[in-house]
C-alpha cells in the first residue's frame, strides 16, 4: 500500500460562484462570514451555511495495477464524490472517514474529481462545524489481493517481562502457495520482535516483544510496526503503524489501570474546530494543542462530540493524553432541527465501523463513548439502542470500555416523556419538508435538549446537583448506564458518594464538570477507587454555543449570546492557546501547583455589574499592567498547594492568608492597583516554598512576535503560530493595550488565519488586520510545498512593527 496526500491543485466555488484555486484542508464556512440572522444562531457562532463544489484535475499513472481509492477524512455536509461524472462515493455524515473506490473510474489520461457538499440547512449542531472538506484526503494504492482496508488490529493481550501482541488482519482475496506474512516491530531503527506465518493462516499472528518500554500518558513510548505480504520474497502489500505497547483494565474496586498501574485520568473536554482556522485540521495544530494541555497539567481528553480526528489522535500518542473518542451528540431524537438524528438509524454502525477503524491502533484511546447527553435513555426506546450501539462497538474492538455521558437533569425532564419534534414539526409546512416530520413512533421521544438544560442550569445555578440527586434521577439512568462499561456522569458530582454505595460494581468517570466543581470532584475522585477521573468543561475554548461561559457586564448576555458573540468563552486555555484562569484552579485540585500562581480580575472593568456563567469560575488575568488604573481596587487571587501565602506589592508584605486544601486552593486579596511588582509568597509548616512574581509593563510598549517553531516543512500541512503581544522592552504584555494590527506574509508561505480570544468580535479570522485581546493576538502561517524562507510582517498604527523570519526546509 501506498498512501499520498491529495491536498493541492484543488479549485472551490460556492453555489453560483466563479472558482478558484484552494488547497485542503479548507473550512467554507469561514468564507460564507456571519451574521446576526444566521439560522444556527449562537449554536454556530453566527455563521452561515452554504454549497459548496470541489474539483481537481488529476492524471494516473500510466500502466498501474493497483487498485486505487480516496480517503476522506472528513467533510462536514453531505457529500457526493464523482470521479469523470461516475458516482463514486456518498457521506452524510461530516466527522466520518470513508473512503471512495475509484479504480473503476479512474483513466490514464486526465480524470477530474468533483465533491459536491451541502451545508445550507442550519443549525444542524450545537457548536461551530465549519462546512467542507475540512480534514484531508489521502489517494492510496493497493494491490487487488493485498490487506483489506483498515484491517490490520494489534493488540496488546498481557505484559509481564514480555510484551504479547496480537496482530490480525484480512487479505481481499484467497491466497496461494509461496505466500506468507511477515510482521516486524522496530524501536527507532532496531527490530526488536517479528513473526512470520503463511499467508492462508486465518488466525491472528502472536508477537512476543521482550523487554517492552510500554506506552503511557507519563511515557509515550511508540514502536514502529510494519506488515508485510509477500509472495516467493516479493513484497505483494505493505502497511505501517505507529503503536504503543499499553494494557488497559478497569473496575470498580480499583479504578482505572494502565499497565497495571492505577491511572486517575485529569481530563478535559475538546471540540473539534482549531480556533481561528475554523475547523480546518491541521497535524501542526493538533500538536501543539496536546503539548499545550498537557503542560497545563491534563493527561486526558475527551472529544466533544464526535470521533477526533487522526491527526488529534496521533498527537495524543505523541504527546501522552489519554483519549476518550466519542461517537455522537445525537441518537434518533434531534437537539437541533437539521442534525444528525434524521440520518442516524441508518448510518450508526458506518459511523461507528469508522471510528473504531481510525482509533484501533492508537494506544492514546483507551474508552469509547457511544453518545453525549442523550435524553432518549430515559425511556425504554433509548435504552435498547444504548444496549445495541454499547455491543456493537465491543464486537469491532473488545480490548476497550464503552461508556455513555449521560446528564442527569437532562434524563430527569426527559422522563416525563414528551414530544421533541412538535416545535420542528409546527414550522414544517409544505411537500419540501416532508421527510423532516417525525414519525409516528418519534413522539414518543423526549422534547428536551442539552440546550435547555444548559439555559436551566446557568440561570438557577443549584438545579443540576440538586436534581442530580434526586431517586428520579437515579431510576432514569440506572438502566441506561447498565448497557455500558462505564458510567459517565455529566454534571453528576453529586451522586458519586451515593452511587459508590448504592451501585458497588459501577465504574464512574465525570465526563463533563463545572470548573467550579473541579475541587470538590477531584477529592471524590481521589476518595473513590470507581471514580476514575473528571473531564472539564472545557479545557480549550472553542467557537460556537456563544456566551456559554463568558461574563459579562452591565447587561446579562449569558448562552446564546447574539451576534456578535463567537466563542463559548470556556476552557482551561484560551482560543488562542493561552492558559486562562481555569487551569489554575484545575492544577489546584490536582496538585500540580509548584508554585504560587496569582491572577487579577480585570481593572479596566471594575466596578461594573457582572453577570456571572456557572461554567467559569473567575474572570481573573493573570497580569499586573493596567495603565490609567492606579489606585483602583484590585480583586487579586493567589491559587496554591502549600498551607498559607502572603502578598507582596513592591516589596512591602499585604499579608499572610491560609492557602491550599483548606481554601480550595484559592485566596483573595483586595489589593489598591500600583504598578511595579505583585509577589506571591507560599509557605509549607510556615516556611517559604516559593514564589512568583507578576510585572507591570514600563516605558514605550512595541509589537512583539514570537513563533511557536521557525523551521517548518514542505509538506504543504505544516503551520507556524505566531503569537503576537504588545509588551515593554523585557516582553511584558500591557494588559490594557488593543490596537488593531495588520499580518503580512510573503514568500514560500501565505497567511491562513488571524485573530485574538475575544469571545464577542466582528472580526474575520480570515482577514489580515486583528484587534489585541487583553494585549495579544494569534497570526497562523502556512508553509508552501517547496523550500523557502516566509517574512511575516506586523504593523499597528500605535504600537509599531515587528518582523519575524521562518525557514520552510525540505522539497
């Protein structure tokens, strides 16, 4: 086998328009732009939906014998894929893999590859999906009777001195006499274990690896392992995979075991768009992503809510976090009017086909969750189907756990049994939306969404626990959870100390929880060997559901924000890739703090009426420049591990408070804003631990830009993030300082995204002038596919300039 990218030479057009050259990944939805009338609302972020046409000329090699297919690994609408006018592909649903077979079509003179894709019917998610090809396409050459497609499984079945793999495959057609299968497992260059059977062997070949380093989120050990088929000493068929040597066990008596070693998984939730590139996917974005969180103290991620991506995935092996892969936000009863549940009978098992085939050799995926806050498991409809999705899975890959988010106040209102579709059906008058009612049988679904739970709970802060407490809460999910291996409580802290009496032999994972609850979650989880960890919401922030989480201030704005509100406002980290305040309080919990971390919340909005979200805790900056505000009360919190901390401002002590454990590792000073040095003090059985220190921007403030990493490849994928912050002479950033700045890119790379972690803008992402954020904002380059150098220019008319040089190596 040999696989190529098929990412350039591509044009694209929206319906009705001229077409222009465009390289893949590419997200169409940041084209179409937003709008206050948007039909997706603050679901989508205000953006709009369209159609969309893909096309490439391509020319075949001439004489080949292989068979030849196209991987599409993800186009969000529906898609119909024609090779020279032949239909050869069809996908309705837009995180899936599939691949089209195009052998049949494809000729030695010039073909032409159409990809039609429909995303006009909004909102069809709870969150910003883009629209297009978004994730890339891979052309792959395989011989007629080589390995079957996404067949090759390793497996690691027991680890003791040795390591005994498993590795099973299927050949697409009946072998011959000569014929054999050869595996080899490489670290770095060195073979360290291999095996060889005849090639009319139908069980699975056993390696036995000695010695093994084993893969975890502490040590993200991989091994190289290739598989041949060859015939009389010639290679018919070959495949590579990187994989890592890892055991998985889970029970309630004594949790979650990776490698025989308890794991408590310190987690967070993901959604899949990559800020301000949309939700084009990029390896370079993936990776930097997983460092990020994983140097803010998670070793976990759950994807939120469909299957990740491949490259998330192999940046999670990279890095070391453990994966939850979810399948689906939707079952058969809709959230939103045009979503998945109106496909989802009939496409479940390709979608689940296709995710565990894509997730099988990675060692970072360690659960699959077969759904997110589905209300239909309140009745018996939804808990056959829980039943049914939870089995099947386990018959593709039985070596993982299933789980299922379930949302207690969701499954509780949902109980009462009434209808979901009567709103969408109401406003379906004419024969175009007949196939969008409901079935007779639907009514008896139930009517409420995550959505209104979502409005509940930030209105009337008490209502999730307090309901999720409750014996009703209890009844509607106990069956549900009965179907899985697992038991994920979204926003069901409440119950695990219940639970683990009542339920001995449920294993629980907090698959979705309030920042705020994170302290008092993380000692259940400590307390509880069948707690196995919690999964924030979020750890990243993400586009879309506009307002979630964000404070605002002389008016309530809160979830479903109106243009122009553009992200959630959550996560651990910013949109843009910086820590925010949540991480802090998160490493509290986890004692991951080293140090004293100080953050302050913001002086230019002080004294104004704040409208809190229950979905963050603080709207604290970690920073001491605030010029124009001297004098000002400033609301300081101090996060810490050790027992007290004292506050200094410019050398002179503010006093000495309890700290740590006692506090939920969270202490308050009010301190009179004086710019200069804010020092935080920690100290352990009254001696000092550590220190940290905050500095206020002096003197003239310049751009400054930094990249992520100046040599990139040319590949045609990689990225370069540059960050860009308006800062004194030692790189302070002033946190008062916006300013609009203007990126320029030229030579052997181009622009592809720029923007800041403003959750409420009119800016484009796509536009090369961006306003600072609390002092900062992000410019994404592209390298192009040829060696080069690529000058990236800032300008801010108040600021100045500020120039950056990267290398882009290679052919």
């Amino acid at each position: 086998m040999r696989e190529h990218l098929f990412i350039d030479g591509w044009t694209f057009a929206r319906d009705g328009d001229e077409s222009h050259p465009i390289d893949l990944p590419h997200d169409a939805m940041l084209i179409e732009g937003r709008s206050p009338s948007a039909p997706a609302g603050a679901h989508g972020a205000h953006f709009l939906g369209g159609r969309y046409r893909y096309a490439k000329r391509w020319v075949a090699d001439e004489g080949l014998e292989a068979q030849l297919f196209l991987r599409f690994e993800g186009v969000y609408g529906s898609a119909v894929v024609t090779l020279n006018g032949q239909e050869v592909a069809r996908n309705v649903t837009g995180y899936r893999e599939f691949v089209a077979d195009v052998s049949a079509a494809v000729r030695g003179a010039e073909n032409l590859i159409e990809v039609e894709v429909d995303n006009a019917d909004q909102p069809n998610a709870r969150w910003y999906t883009g629209s297009g090809i978004i994730r890339p396409i891979r052309l792959i050459e395989r011989p007629a009777d080589g390995f079957v497609h996404d067949s090759v499984r390793v497996r690691t079945l027991r680890v003791t001195d040795e390591a005994h793999l498993e590795v099973d495959y299927r050949l697409a057609a009946k072998r011959s006499e000569g014929e054999r299968v050869v595996v080899e497992l490489r670290d770095a260059e060195t073979v360290v274990a291999a095996e060889t059977r005849t090639a009319s062997g139908e069980e699975p070949l056993a390696v036995v690896v000695p010695v093994p380093r084993l893969w975890s989120a502490d040590d993200p050990h991989l091994y190289r392992l290739t598989i041949r088929l060859e015939r009389d000493g010639t290679v018919i068929d070959e495949e590579t995979h990187r994989i890592g040597i890892r055991t998985i066990e889970v029970d309630a008596a004594h949790g979650l075991r990776v490698n025989g070693h308890v794991v408590k998984l310190r987690g967070g939730c993901i959604h899949d768009d990559s800020g301000v590139l949309g939700a084009a996917s990029f390896l370079a974005a993936r990776r930097r992503q997983a460092r990020i969180l994983k140097a803010v103290g998670f070793n976990a991620i759950r994807s939120a809510h469909q299957p990740l991506s491949r490259e998330m995935l192999q940046a999670a092996d990279e890095v070391g976090l453990y994966v939850m892969d979810e399948l689906t936000d939707v079952w058969d009863s809709p959230k939103t009017q045009f979503d998945g549940s109106r496909n989802f009978a009939d496409t479940w098992r390709a979608d689940a086909d296709a995710m565990v085939g894509k997730a099988v050799n990675h060692p970072s995926v360690i659960m699959y969750s077969i759904g997110n806050e589905i209300g239909e498991t309140a009745i018996e409809t939804g808990i056959a189907r829980s039943a049914e999705l939870s089995e099947y899975i386990r018959s593709l890959d039985p070596s993982r756990p299933t789980t299922l988010g379930l949302n207690f106040f969701l499954n509780t209102l949902a109980s009462f049994n009434v209808s979901v579709w009567k709103k969408h059906d109401e406003h379906a008058d004419g024969p175009e939306h007949e196939a969008r009612k409901a079935p007779a049988e639907a009514q008896k679904l139930p009517r409420v969404t995550s959505t209104l739970v979502n409005v509940i709970s930030n209105a009337v802060k008490s209502a999730q626990p307090l309901i999720a407490r409750t014996r009703r809460a209890d009844r509607f999910s106990r069956d549900a959870f009965a179907t899985v291996d697992i038991a994920g409580y979204n926003y069901g802290i409440s119950r695990y100390r219940i639970d683990a009496k009542r339920y001995p032999e449920r294993v629980m994972v907090g698959s979705e929880t309030l920042p705020s609850s994170i302290v008092r979650s993380w000692r259940d989880v400590e307390r509880f060997p069948a707690v196995i960890g919690d999964f924030q919401w979020t750890a990243w922030d993400y586009l879309g559901e506009a307002g979630l989480s964000s404070w605002s201030y002389d008016e309530p704005i809160g979830f479903g924000a109106p243009y122009p509100a553009l992200t959630a406002g959550a996560g651990a980290v910013d949109l843009i890739g910086a820590p925010a305040v949540g991480s802090l309080l998160t490493r509290g919990a986890w004692h991951l703090l080293d140090a004293p971390e100080i953050a302050v919340q913001p002086l230019d909005l002080a004294g104004r009426k704040v409208y809190r979200s229950v979905w963050r805790h603080s709207d604290a900056v970690q920073s001491w420049s605030w010029r124009g505000h001297e004098g000002e009360i400033a609301e300081v919190e101090v996060y810490s591990n050790d027992d007290e901390v004292e506050l200094l401002l410019n050398g002179r002590s503010l006093g000495r408070r309890t700290a740590g454990d006692r506090v939920d590792y969270l202490t308050r000073f009010r301190v009179p804003y004086e710019p200069g040095e804010l020092t935080a003090i920690s100290y352990r059985r009254g001696v000092e631990a550590a220190r940290s220190t905050l500095r206020s921007a002096v003197g003239d403030l310049g751009l400054r830009l930094e990249a992520d990493r100046t040599v990139l490849d040319a590949s045609g994928l990689d990225l370069a993030f540059l960050t860009i912050s308006v800062a004194d002479a030692r790189g302070v950033v002033e946190s008062t300082a916006a300013d609009a700045v203007t990126v320029e890119v030229s030579g052997a790379g181009q622009l592809v995204g720029s923007g800041s972690a403003a959750w409420r803008t009119p800016e484009s992402y796509l536009d090369p002038l961006t306003t600072t954020e609390r002092g900062r904002a992000l410019a994404v380059v592209r390298a192009a596919g040829r060696a080069g150098e690529i000058t990236v220019v800032a300008t801010s008319a108040r600021y100045g300039r500020a120039e950056l040089t990267l290398t882009v190596a290679g052919e």
